[in-house]
C-alpha cells in the first residue's frame, strides 16, 4: 500500500528542482522498466500491480490500479511505476560523432532525439542548460528505454565548443550546404540542431564551421521547416549512410 509520504515523494518528481534535489526519477510501464532493470540504473522502488520476479522485497510495493492512478504521470497510468536513481555524470567520448542540442524545449523532441541516438548508434547527446531535462516524465517516456544507452550531459554548450578539439561542428540551418551532397564522410565532429521556434542561437552559430540544410522536394515548397526531431532524422540517416558508402 502507498503511504502519503511516499505519494507526496513521487508527485514531487514531476518537478525538475525535486527530481535534483532527491537525485531520483520516474519510469512508467513494465517494458519500459525492464529496460532500466537491466541497465546500469539503480533501482530505488518499485510500484507494480503484479510482482516482479529478481526484484528484493525489499524495494517493492504491490499496489492497486486505484493506487497507481493517484502517482502516476500520465491520463493513461500503466500498471507499474518505478522510482530510479540517477546516474553520475560520465565522461565524453569525443572521438566518435556527437549530437548538441541548443535550446530544445519540448520533451516529445527531446525523448525522440534520444531514441534516433540510440538507433543511429551516437552515444552522446549534449544537451545545453536551457534544453528540456532528460529525466523530466514524458522525456523519459517518449524514449522507450533508450535513456539507459545514450550518455546525456548538460553543459555550457558555447563554452564546449570553443574549449574542445571537436571538429567539424556541423549546424542545422534554412540555408546552407544540401545535406544529400555536403561533404560529411566522418566518424567524429558534432551536429548541432537549434530550438523548435528559434534554431540554433547566434552564439552558437559563430562556431558552426559547416552549415547544412535539409531541401525541400515539395513543388509548392511552403512548409517554414521540419519539427526538430523529424530533421535529426534525416540527418543521422545521411550521416551513417555516407560512413557506411565509404
């Protein structure tokens, strides 16, 4: 049964400032879960309506649907709920191909863009401070379980590019070179995408060295650009298919 410190502790996490505080996070949903049992996550309890074989006593709490509707996250609650810990910052690979996001705001994006790092093989996604925080519910959700392979780390991400030897820093743009013939046959560097409103701040931009553009095939050619996540897309797909060619 769920106590009301325990209900008061979970709600409290749909919070950005509790989730720091308590260094802890929610994961709704047993296939989601399972991904972060297995993973280097640290479980610190779970709420489930049916008990989880491997799992100590200890750290687990079976519940009523009523119950879990009262924590859970979601208009649709599942029928388990896991608390994790978070884990320790960890070291950049800068050797391989890196994603920066400047300013990404909204969590279906993010939690999108951490599942296409996932599939595209890219294992670190930097995120500036203003980017949505990758624990936040619905982040944690849209990304499937892909959170558990994808390093993420917050960072001041002007100061990172002009400190570090990572090079090219390719930027995503209205305007700049087609990304079906730019020269981007490269196991490294960094992919930078900008804001869903704004793109990529001035700032930023000045320590862009290759600006690249996704065209348009459309005849009437009216749509202002593509959602954030949906050019990620395409561009890591370009990325490993002109690696893999060569």
């Amino acid at each position: 049964m769920l106590s009301k410190s325990r209900i008061t502790l979970i709600t409290s996490l749909k919070q950005k400032k509790y989730r720091f505080q308590h260094q802890l996070f929610v994961v709704e949903g047993i296939k989601t879960i399972k991904e972060f049992l297995n993973s280097p996550y640290e479980l610190e309890h779970l709420y489930a309506m049916n008990r989880f074989e491997g799992i100590s006593e200890s750290i687990q709490t079976i519940v009523s649907e009523v119950e879990l509707k009262k924590v859970s996250f979601f208009k649709n609650s599942n029928s388990a709920l896991a608390i994790f810990k978070m884990k320790p910052v960890q070291e950049i690979d800068e050797s391989k191909l890196l994603v920066g996001l400047d300013n990404v705001r909204d969590p279906g994006n993010l939690g999108t863009i951490i599942r296409l790092c996932d599939w595209f093989g890219v294992t670190d996604l930097i995120c500036n401070s203003e980017t949505v925080d990758c624990y936040n519910p619905k982040v944690v959700q849209a990304t499937m379980g892909s959170l558990t392979r994808v390093n993420i780390t917050y960072l001041n991400l002007e100061k990172f590019l002009s400190e570090k030897e990572v090079k090219p820093v390719f930027g995503t743009f209205m305007e700049g070179d087609d990304l079906y013939s730019a020269d981007m046959n490269t196991t490294s560097g960094i992919v930078v995408l900008g804001n869903e409103a704004n793109g990529i701040s001035e700032e930023i931009e000045k320590l862009v060295t290759q600006k690249i553009t996704i065209p348009k095939f459309g005849s009437v050619q009216k749509t202002e650009s593509l959602n954030v996540a949906m050019a990620t897309a395409v561009i890591l797909s370009e990325f490993k298919r002109k690696t893999i060619v060569q």
